[in-house]
C-alpha cells in the first residue's frame, strides 16, 4: 500500500487569487488587505450518472461591509466588480447568471497545481457598501483527469469544495442499484442527510470526497513481461473509457517487473499469473494501490485511477516482501525500489510528488503500522500514515548507504528463502548475510528504547556464540541445536546461560583432543593399549551436541586424564607384567628343585 497523496488545501486564500477585487474608476485598483466582502453559498454537487454527467451548481450571496466601497458624487470611490469561485480542474460549460437570470461574462484561471482552477464572475453592476449582490455559477465534468478529479461515463471521482463565510454543500447520488455510490465527510463534519454545513473559512475547504462507480463496467486487457525464469501473463482491468490508463499501465508492468527483479537481486517468486485491476476507493481503502496475495498462487493488485506512476511499482515490488511480518521493512523495501525503478524508466514513469512539510516518523518503526484504511482519516491520521511509510524509506535508504546496494541485494536473497521476516529477524538476516553490526541503528531508528538491554543481551549472545561456535568448529565439535535456536528467537538469557556453561566442556575437550593427536612414543601407545580413549572423547562429543554439559567435561577430562597418563600407566603395565613375570619363573624354579630332589640318584649301599 500507499498513500494517495491528497492536494486539496490551495496554498492562498482566495483573497491571495483576486477572488474580490476593488475597483476605481479610470482602472486604477486597491487591493483589500482584508476581505469585507461576506459570502454565503450553497453548491450542489449533482453526481448522478444515471442522469448525465457530473453537474455543479454555485448559488452565492455577496454582502459589501466594507466602508472604503461607500458610494460617494466625488473623489475616488471603490466598489466590486468580481468574485472568484474554485472550479474542478476539467470543468467545462462554465457558466454565470446574475439577478433576473442576466448572463454574466465568467473567465476560468488555472492554477499551478491542484484539481482546482479558479472561475471569475464579472458583476452587472457595480457592488457598493451595504449592498448584495447574487448570482449563479454551474459547469458540468463530462471528462476529466487531473490530480484528485476523474470523470468518466461510469465513474467519478471529486472533492465536493465548499468556500465562504456560510458555505451549504449537497450532494447527490445515484439511487440506482446498478450504482455504488461513496461519500467520504471530510472538513465540514458529519452530513445531515445530503447536506454539509460549512463553519466560515477564508480557505478552501472538502466537504467530502465523493466517489461513484457503474457496476460492471469495465473492460480487460492481457499482456506478459519477460521475467528472468521466463514469460509472466498478466491482465489489465479498467474502467470503461480509461484505455489510455489501462495501456500506461500495461507499458510500467512490462517494463517495471524485470527492472525489480534486476535491482531487488532476487527471482521473482509470485504466481505465473495476476491482475491489476483499476479499483473505487474502497477497494484500495483510500490508499494508492493495495497488494493482495491468497496462498501465493492468487494475487492482484488494486489501483487508485488517481495513484502516481510509482504507486504501480510500489505494488509490483511487494511481489518480493511476502516474508515480512513488520510492515515497515516490506514498505519501505517497496517504495525504495519503486523510486529506484522510476529513475532509470523516466521516459515512462512520472516522478513521485514530493510531500511538503513531512517528516520520517521519529523512530520506532517497529511499533508503526499503517491503518488498514484511510477512509474517513482525519489529517491527523494520514499523516502519521505518511510520516511511517517516508521514515520506512529513509532507513532503507541508510541500510543502502551502509551495506551498499550489493550487500542489500544479498540479504534481500536470504530473505526469500524465509517464510516470516520480522524487524528483529530481518536484523539477524542483515548481520548474518553481510556482517554488519546495526544495533544501534536498530535501536535509534527501529526498537522503542525500552529494547536497549535486550540488544545488549543480543550482542553477548551472538558475539559468544560465534566465539565457541568457531572453537568448536576447529575441534570437529557440534553446538547444541537448543542454542542457536534460543538466539534465532531472542531468548538471550538461555543462550548465554547454555554458552557459559559449554565453555568449560568445549575447553576439556579441546585440551583432550590435543593430547591425543599429539605424537607418542612406542612406549606411551603401550600404555595407552586397551584404555581407548577415543571411545570417551566420541561419547564426550556426543554429550556436547546434545547441551549434556557435565558429562561432555567428565569424558573429555577422563580421556585427557588417560592421554596425558600413558607413560605412568606404560610404567606400571611394564612392572605387572615382570611381576608376573617373576612370579612364573620363581614358580616353575621351585618346581624344577623340588623335582630334583625327588626324582635324584638313590645313595649307595
């Protein structure tokens, strides 16, 4: 998702855009430093399209309170001749009417930027203090596109504008079921029935943004993109009479989706098929565009047919961001390779406008999440909206600026073989991939600060971790399962607690294995003949990978206490077995004595 960026609020008053002139004879003007010109209005915004286009109806009533216009026989005098009246961009048939239904010359300004222009009614006569004056303004939008105002045969988008000092604002819609109609309240409060009751404003105010849309009346385009693993189908839907929307559209998906997955650095996972489908604003929740994916084999995406061009490749590029359970990675991801996509494709992609006056979300990414629907969002609201999805992108862009635009791209391959990629795992993955250390990034941009001294249990752990995870490694040692998955799950306490105590049995072993490889005298492999000390330092290994601490360091020791005792246990083989030695030959010489004396030569007689 992405905002629809909004520009409703004109940056003048209407004051600042000559809606009330003072006029003096000869030609000569003086421009009133404040407005005494009381307007009470009333503008009926008639959008139902079962009756024709979208019409427009202005009924204002002008009171001179301003003594400078005060009638005088001599000298200059001052009086309104005009008053200005916002249009919708797009409008036309623009016409006025005075008392008694007089035609009145109308002239229509366009402003700078805006869906807004400025219609001038000249008066048939002239307005002096204590005077009124009204007329009428009507203009229909049979077509129209501009920021904020789409016109078709089958849909309408407006703000319905209210101005004045006393401003009435009514809408109306279709009755039809074949309609669906929307009426947003937006400045002026809550409706009573099709009404609006406007407080005085100097300003343009929204009394609501009105939406209504023809059921079924849109049309459907096929074309396919040429992805690295081959042809992607997609299809375009719109509304009937956005051809040229639907063929932009077209041209940025083809062009858009391989550049993503050239810049992203990873294969794009989706369906072999999806749709983009022109959408009401309920269907995309007041937003630009929205991403939906059923199962990964069931995804389209819905436009705003107000969105920006980068909108489209905000959307396209969440094609990649299934994994993240943190809405701030998988958006600011997007709208990071958006924009990075819209530089290199400028001959088709109109940049993104520029938001004035936001700032990046002031940390805390993590506890950020945007409104599952903007409609009826306050100001308030939307900004803190906007603020989130702008911090999200400035970090990605540090994240860039820090690892490079390799370094992301290889951690944005890692985290396509995830299946949930939160803030604290996209951390891990981060360090993991590339070997930085973002802690403290994390903790001023992302974590609240009460995360601190869990980063720093982190930092312990993991730092531990490596240390014995590389020491046991070079003695062919395997950590315990249980600790790697105690840190991949933040539980820090058990990882440093199951660390601390494998030290001491990763060092008895070590010692063991040393003894062992060392080179041995004929004499020491006597000794160590039929201990087998290979057998403890197996079943010590076997302890160790499976966290039995207490055994790993009893067998390690007792194969090192049998290693390093070879020569004394040689030594008292040797005099076993010249005991038994001795006690044979004394046993057998005993026995060849006695035997000579019994059996020896009889004495003469």
């Amino acid at each position: 998702m992405k905002p629809l960026v909004i520009i409703i609020v004109l940056s003048a008053t209407l004051a600042g855009v000559a809606a009330n002139a003072a006029h003096a004879p000869g030609g000569a003007v003086a421009a009133a430093q404040e407005s005494l010109l009381v307007a009470d209005t009333h503008v009926t915004y008639d959008v139902r399209l079962d009756t024709g286009p979208a019409r427009v109806a202005w009924q204002v009533t002008l009171t001179d309170s301003d003594p400078q216009t005060a009638y005088s026989d001599f000298g200059y005098v001052y009086y309104y001749v005009s008053y200005a009246v916002p249009v919708l961009r797009g409008a036309s048939a623009v016409s006025a009417s005075g008392p008694g239904g007089s035609s009145l010359p109308v002239a229509v300004q366009r402003l700078d930027e805006g869906p807004l222009d400025i219609a001038q009614v000249h008066f048939d006569r002239n307005l002096y203090y204590g005077q009124q004056y009204s007329f009428t303004l009507t203009y229909q939008l049979p077509s129209a596109r501009s920021p904020n105002v789409l016109a078709l045969p089958a849909y309408v988008f407006l703000p319905a504008i209210a101005v004045g000092d006393s401003s009435t604002v009514t809408v109306l819609t279709p009755d039809d079921s074949s309609y669906r109609s929307s009426v947003e309240d937006l400045d002026c409060g809550a409706r009573a029935r099709s009404e609006y009751h406007c407080a005085a404003a100097t300003d343009v105010k929204v009394a609501a943004l009105v939406e209504v849309m023809r059921l079924g009346a849109t049309q459907r385009v096929e074309s396919a993109a040429a992805m690295r693993g081959g042809r992607l189908d997609f299809a375009v839907e719109h509304f009937t009479g956005e051809e040229a929307w639907a063929a932009h559209t077209r041209e940025i998906v083809e062009a858009g989706l391989p550049l993503l997955e050239t810049l992203i650095g990873a294969p794009y996972p989706g369906p072999e098929t999806f749709e983009v489908r022109e959408s009401g604003r309920r269907e995309v929740y007041g937003y630009g565009g929205v991403f939906i994916c059923r199962l990964r084999s069931q995804c389209h995406i819905n436009l705003s047919p107000l969105a920006e061009d980068s909108s489209i490749l905000h959307e396209l590029a969440h094609f990649w961001s299934e994994p993240y359970g943190s809405p701030w990675i998988g958006e600011g991801l997007a709208e990071f390779y958006a924009r990075r996509a819209a530089e290199q494709l400028t001959t088709l992609v109109s940049p993104p406008l520029i938001e004035i006056g936001l700032e990046p979300a002031d940390g805390q990414l993590d506890l950020w999440n945007p409104a599952s629907s903007l409609i009826n969002a306050d100001s308030d609201d939307y900004r803190a909206v906007a603020e989130g999805y702008l911090g999200s992108l400035r970090f990605v862009e540090s994240l860039e600026h820090t690892l490079g635009s390799s370094g992301l791209q290889h951690v944005n391959a890692a985290i396509t073989r995830e299946r949930h990629v939160d803030s604290r795992r996209y951390l891990d993955l981060l360090e993991e991939t590339e070997g930085a250390r973002l802690d403290d990034l994390f903790l001023k941009h992302v974590f609240p600060a009460s995360m601190a001294g869990t980063l720093q249990d982190r930092r312990e752990a993991r730092d531990l971790f490596a240390f014995i995870d590389a020491t046991a490694s070079e003695v062919g040692l395997v950590l315990p399962d249980r600790v790697q998955s105690a840190i991949r799950g933040w539980r820090f306490s058990a990882a440093l607690e199951d660390l601390r105590e494998l030290q001491p049995a990763l060092v008895s072993y070590a010692a063991a294995r040393k003894e062992l490889d060392g080179e041995r005298s004929s004499w020491e492999r006597f000794g160590l003949a039929g201990s087998d000390p290979e057998r403890f330092l197996a079943r010590a290994a076997i302890a160790f990978e499976e966290g039995d601490h207490q055994t790993a360091v009893h067998d390690a020791e007792y194969a090192h206490r049998l290693a390093t005792t070879a020569r004394t246990a040689a030594l008292y083989k040797f005099l076993v077995i010249v005991g038994l030695a001795s006690a044979v030959l004394s046993t057998l010489g005993l026995g060849l004595l006695l035997g000579w004396r019994r059996h020896g030569p009889t004495p003469a007689s």
